[in-house]
C-alpha cells in the first residue's frame, strides 16, 4: 500500500487518463453511510451503493477514504472523480460541481432525552441549546429556523451525542438512520428518543433535494454512466435491498 | 473489537514514522544549508534567509499545510491552463506532508544549528584551513563532530515538536495515526477510547526517541573527551 503510494507519489506530473480506475472519495467518518471497520476496510450503505453502482456500469472504481476538507476542492481539481459521502444536492453546490440522479431521499430528525416533553419548533426551542454537526444540511437548517436556540456546532458526528448525554446539549438534530445507528442503539443512546417531525427536503430547503454523486462538472460523460449504473441497481432490486438493509427498523 | 480497532490505528504509526524521519533529514539538511547561509558574510543571503524564517515560523503548521497541499497546486494548474500546456498537477499526500513539514522545521532547526556553529571556536576552523584541510574534511572532521554534540538539545526539542506536528497532514486525507483514530472513533461512537491508542502512540514514540537521544549526547560526549586527551 505504502510502496504504491510513494510510486505514485514520485510521478508528480501526470496526464489525465481515463483508462486509469476512477478515484471515488469518501469521507469514512460517518456511520452507518460511510465510516472503517476494526480492520480499516470501507463499510456502510454509500459504500455498498457505489460499488454496485460501479459493478452495474461497468466501471473501473477506487473508493478511497479522504479528508472531508480536500473532497469538493478536490473534485473541482481533478483529484477524484466522483465523492459519495451523503451529499445533498443545493443549488449553490450546482454551481460548482456536477451531481448523478438522486439516489436517497434521506430523513432527518431530532433527538432528545426521553420524556424531555421539548415542543420541537422554534418557539418550543427557544433558549434551548441544539448541538449539530458543523457545515452538514442541519446545521443550515437550525441557523435558518431557530434563530431563539443557542446552537452548538461540533467538527464530528460523533461529539454531538457527548454534548447530549453530558447535559450540554438539549436536543441534536441529524440524518435519523445515523441517529439510530450511531446513538439510540448503543449503551448511550438508551436514555433517549426520535422527537419532533420527519424532515425531509420537502420540509425546507436548506435538506436539499436529495443525496447524489458529486462528480466534476466537465466530466458529463462519467455522470451519464454513473445514472445508467443507478437505473440498473434500482431495477434490478439492489438499490431496494440496501435500503431495507441499513434504514429498515 | 477495540484490539482490531487499535491494530489498525497504530498499523498507521509505520506511515507517521516514516513521514517524522523523512521530515527530519529534509529539515537537518536544509537546515544546515540555512545556518551556514546565515553565518556568510553576504548580507543579502543573510536578509533572505532571516526573512524566510520570520515567515515559517509565523504562519502556523496548519495554514501553511493546506495552503500547500490545497492552493499550491490549483494555483499551479490554473497558471497551466491558462498557458494551454495541457499538463497537470498533483501533490500527493504523502510528499506534501512531509516536504511542507521539512521545510517547516528547517526554519527552527537552522536557528538551533547557527547557535552550534557559533559555539564553535574560530580559532579551530583557521587553524585547519591553515593546515591545508579540504572544506569538507573541515566540515566532517572538525565542525559536524562538535555540532552534533552542541546542537543535540535543541535538535531533540524539533524533533519531538515534529513527531506530533506530523498529525496535521490527517487533514490532507493521509492514513496516519490520527486519521485512522478519527475514522474509528466516527465508527465506534468511543471517540476517547480511540483518541487515546493514538495519543499512547504519540508518547510512546516521544519517550523512545528522548531515551535514544540522551544515550547519543552521552556517546557524544564521551568521544569528546576522549579525542581531548
């Protein structure tokens, strides 16, 4: 592995080639959609999803686990080709990045300790403290509609939850197969509960219309082909099938 | 779980170490090639070589690492395209971390290196000049065996700095210690559990080297004396 990359690194300059397996990003740190397991391998739901996705159009892919910071720029660069990693499509990444179709219209909800008896809305949650993960589609939501709240952003996925369970936090909000992944089913989690609506896209615009691949936006012909791979694993069942395998309760 | 888990996590020491020594002989001899610039009697060389200084020594490891790594080469590639090359480039990881850390670190191990060459009677260097000596017989025979003796505390004192400077380029996207912590700690939901395997290794490699070096200054020593008598 070492002495690939170090090869690799020797050649500095290099040209484009398109023979070359595609260089697919992912930022590992997000359970159950894309983290490591004990062994470092690659696991989750858009790990799954794009390797099928790659098997199905007949593509050559490398999914690499990378530095959320280096993704968007390193798309825009022609350091990857493609990053799934969750990503909601807004109109302000439109204009930078191309995305394929969506894949997953994801559910985002609140969590809390249970029988908090907290009224999820902007005044319920006035003078409240909301801990989110920093820069993710929840993160603009609560700017934008809880403007009474105190909101605590936090660099991980996984420092909100220590914030809720140390009482520095009242209520989190994040994407719900996370939230029962990552938190409702560990020994830490067993104290609290879903509150408040369904939120999706529909709900508000700062959700996004959905999780697509980013790909750059000169690259038209990869976006054509990752939608060909997507229509496949979506007729053929696969797409249904890892659905009903990690959001399934 | 958390054996593999660790396993992993410290699988990444070999790349952390790796990058710490690479580092540490790009910054020692660049360094050296510093100290001795600053010592020269052209006082242009010296400006240029204090100014450098000032500025690495201002700009925090961060910034300078991703300004590196992210803005270098689309800076580069916009100046390429723009001159319809048709070339591209790409830093990897791996060297940008460690050729951003070495020049880093040459700037604080050419001021521990001045200081050392400054220690070093001019009496000695003229008297084997007046011998006849070749420079560079100068250099290894006379100036590098008391260097290393002279500038060792300070030596150590950058090279343990580095050590743990190195988790920086887990922001770059590679696999070391601190990026592999991270990913198991997202994975896990135990962020303390995993941060603390990498914080073990940190510690581990530090007090390692400070035990090796101490041995080197007594050696060191040693051999000073014996050549004095």
């Amino acid at each position: 592995m070492l002495r690939l990359k170090l090869a690799l690194a020797m050649s500095l300059l290099a040209a484009p080639a398109l023979a070359a397996p595609l260089n697919i990003a992912t930022d590992a740190t997000f359970p159950p959609f894309e983290s490591i397991d004990a062994n470092g391998k690659l696991v989750g739901y858009d790990i799954e999803l794009m390797e099928a996705v790659c098997k199905a159009a007949a593509l050559e892919c490398n999914i690499a686990n990378a530095a959320w910071d280096g993704m968007i720029p390193g798309l825009i660069d022609g350091k990857y080709d493609a990053l799934i990693s969750q990503l909601t499509v807004t109109d302000k990444r439109r204009r930078v990045i191309a995305f394929s179709d969506i894949y997953s219209h994801p559910t985002f909800r609140f969590v809390a300790k249970k029988g908090a008896g907290l009224d999820i809305s902007p005044e319920g949650l006035a003078g409240k403290t909301i801990a989110v993960q920093t820069g993710t589609p929840m993160d603009a939501y609560v700017t934008a509609h809880y403007p009474q709240s105190t909101i605590k952003r936090y660099d991980t996925g996984s420092a909100p939850y220590l914030e809720l369970t140390g009482g520095r936090a009242d209520v989190h909000i994040s994407y719900q197969a996370q939230v029962v992944h990552s938190f409702l089913k560990s020994g830490a989690g067993k104290d609290y509960e879903l509150v408040g609506p369904e939120l999706t896209g529909a709900d508000a615009p700062e959700f996004g219309e959905g999780v697509a691949i980013a790909i750059g936006k000169r690259n038209s012909e990869l976006v054509e082909k990752v939608n060909e791979g997507l229509a496949k694993i979506r007729e053929d069942g696969t797409l249904e099938a890892l659905n009903k395998k990690y959001f399934e309760q | 779980m958390f054996a593999d888990f660790a396993s992993t996590i410290l699988a990444a020491g070999v790349l952390t170490l790796l990058l710490a020594l690479g580092a540490l002989v790009l910054s020692s001899v660049l360094g050296l090639v510093l100290a001795y610039g600053r010592l020269s009697r052209r006082r242009w060389l010296v400006r240029l070589i204090q100014t450098f200084n000032f500025v690495i020594r201002g700009i925090p490891d961060l910034v300078l690492m991703l300004l590196v790594f992210y803005s270098l080469p689309a800076a580069i590639n916009q100046f390429l395209e723009w001159s319809g090359s048709g070339l591209w480039v790409e830093f990897s990881p791996f060297w940008a971390g460690m050729v951003t850390l070495g020049v880093i670190f040459s700037a604080y191990m050419s001021e521990t290196f001045k200081s050392g060459l400054q220690n070093i009677p001019r009496g000695q260097i003229e008297a084997a000049e007046a011998y006849g000596l070749h420079p560079w017989r100068i250099f290894w025979r006379i100036t590098l065996p008391q260097l290393a003796r002279l500038a060792l505390p300070g030596f150590t004192n950058n090279w343990l700095v580095m050590v743990k400077a190195t988790a920086l380029v887990s922001l770059l996207g590679l696999q070391d210690v601190m990026f592999r912590a991270k990913g198991a700690a997202e994975a896990t939901g135990q962020p303390f559990t995993y941060y603390l395997v990498a914080g073990g290794f940190y510690l581990a490699v530090t007090l390692a080297s400070t035990f090796g070096l101490l041995a080197l200054a007594r050696q060191l020593e040693q051999t000073n004396h014996a050549g004095r008598t």
